[in-house]
DNA sequence: CGAATAATTTAAGCGCAACATGAATTTCTC
DNA sequence: GAGAAATTCATGTTGCGCTTAAATTATTCG
C-alpha cells in the first residue's frame, strides 16, 4: 500500500485522517502488527486510496498456518 | 469462496473443523455477517482452501466507504 | 548540524465484536 | 419424509481493534 499511498501523494497522517483511525493505528496495520482488522476500516483504505484490496493485504501460504487448531485429518 | 470449497471438495463443515473455526462463524463469516476478521483465520481459511485471498475477501469500491468519518478536506 | 515534520512505539483503557457452545430452524439432497 | 448440511438465535467470554496521550525514533531540509 505503500505505491498507492505516494501515488496519491499522501503522508500516512493523511490516511489516518482521511480513513478515520488514529495515526497509531494505521501504523501498526501497515506494520503488521495487529491481529485483525475490521472490514470498514479495510474498505476505506482502500476508497481513499483508489487501489484493490490486495494493495492492502496480501497472504502468502505458509504451512504453518495449517499446524495447530485443525486435526490433520485430510489426505492430500 | 465457494468455488474453491467445491474444488477441494469439502462441506462448510469440514472446513470449519479445518480451520478450527465453528461452523456458526464461518457461516456469518461466509454471509458477510461479521465485521471483521483477524488475519489468522483468514490465513487458515486460505491455507485449507489453498486459495488466494482474493477467493476469500473481496472488496469493491462504494462511495458510501469515503462518507462519514473522513473530513473530506481533501481536494480531487 | 538542529529544527521541524513524519512515523513508530508504548502505555492505559474502553467497548465491541470475533469467537465459542448449544439448540432450534431452515434448506438442500435423495 | 428422513438425514445431512447450513443458517440462525441466544447467551456468554475475552481478546483485541481502536482511542488518546506522550515519548521515542526516523526523516527531511535549510
């Protein structure tokens, strides 16, 4: 999201601002370091930032993420 | 997502038990009746499927997204 | 350099909703 | 109409998204 930001030519505290979060909070999404996030929040990220979803967030498989809570009870 | 469930071959419930999610929360989940999401189940979720996000979680523009909270202070 | 600005981080706290469980109900399949 | 699957309802817990405020750490730039 980084490309949509400067494209756009906005600083972070801008998007905060124009999002409606706190600059803190955007901070630590951008920095992978919540959890979660609401749809809402996602959705107008990415309205202010005119960019998909997938300039927002991205997932790469990881085999970890198919380790702990499911009983590996499927076959290939 | 639906498409992916069918080419794996699992019913909402497997995929649940999959996921270790419940099936009540990935039904409200799959009805778009939860708010948000923490990026572990959808991790999970795409893992299991093994599909992209986009499969997953979609988003498509709606001004309605750029209304309340943002001042719109913002020129063009 | 050193101010100003931007960005990140920490801390403390609030409130909601993501999650669970259990049961009822509806919908789909045969 | 039986049975499975899926959705919905009700109720409860707790995690964390989010906030504000302040401190710290980059950046930028004359």
């Amino acid at each position: 999201m980084n490309e949509a930001l400067k494209r756009r030519g906005l600083k972070g505290k801008d998007l905060a601002r124009l999002v409606g979060i706190s600059e803190t909070q955007l901070s630590m999404f951008r920095a992978g370091k919540v959890k979660g996030v609401r749809f809402s929040t996602l959705a107008r990220i990415c309205a202010v930032l005119e960019c998909p979803l997938s300039d927002v967030v991205t997932y790469e498989f990881s085999p970890s993420d198919l380790e702990s809570p499911a009983p590996t009870d499927e076959e290939d």
